[in-house]
C-alpha cells in the first residue's frame, strides 16, 4: 500500500489550469445531454471530477432557474452582499469604539 506522501513524491501537484467558456459549456454538454458520466468526461478532457462537478452543478441551477442550487446572478449577488455586511460590521465596530471612548472622555 503507498502512502500519500509517497504517492504525492511520484506525481508532481498541477498547475491551475484556465478553460474558456466554449471548453466548460461543450464539457457540461457531455454529461447533461448526453449522459455520460462525470468520472468519464472528466477522465476523456484530462479534467478533475470536482472541477468538471461544480462545472455541471451551476449549470443545472441555470438551467432549473435556481432550483439545484445559485444561478450565477445569485452567486454575484451574494458576493456584493457578503462585501458589503463586511463593510457594515467594520463601521459599526469603529462607531461602538468611538461612542465609547468618548463615553469615557466625558465623564
């Protein structure tokens, strides 16, 4: 049996990998129209099952309107809301701080 330290030392790490969007969308076809697997498609283009899934899971959300997941509307949505209640607690904070030292001052 080999470790995966041992395994990790036969097999270089991947370097990140970019793909267009014509590459994703033909790669998601294959699985959701033409039924293949994910394991097979990802094994066919070279790709990573996880990669390949969460390719095949957004668009099943686009597809379904939301239903299996975020759409990408969503996703964007929840990053500038995500940004910006980061933003909100930061100036509450500064503005807990502020009260309270000048509670302090005045007394």
């Amino acid at each position: 049996m080999v470790s995966k330290m041992e395994h990790s030392k036969k097999q270089p790490k991947r370097s990140r990998r970019s793909f267009t969007d014509e590459f994703k969308a033909g790669a998601v076809r294959l699985v959701l129209d033409e039924e293949k697997t994910v394991a097979q498609v990802a094994r066919d283009l070279d790709l990573t099952q996880s990669a390949l899934g969460g390719w095949v899971n957004q668009e099943r959300a686009e597809r379904t309107g939301g239903k299996t997941g975020l759409t990408a509307v969503e996703r964007e949505e929840l990053a500038r809301l995500r940004k910006e209640n980061r933003s909100l607690r930061m100036e509450r904070d500064l503005l807990k701080k502020a009260a309270a030292f000048f509670a302090k001052e005045s007394t």
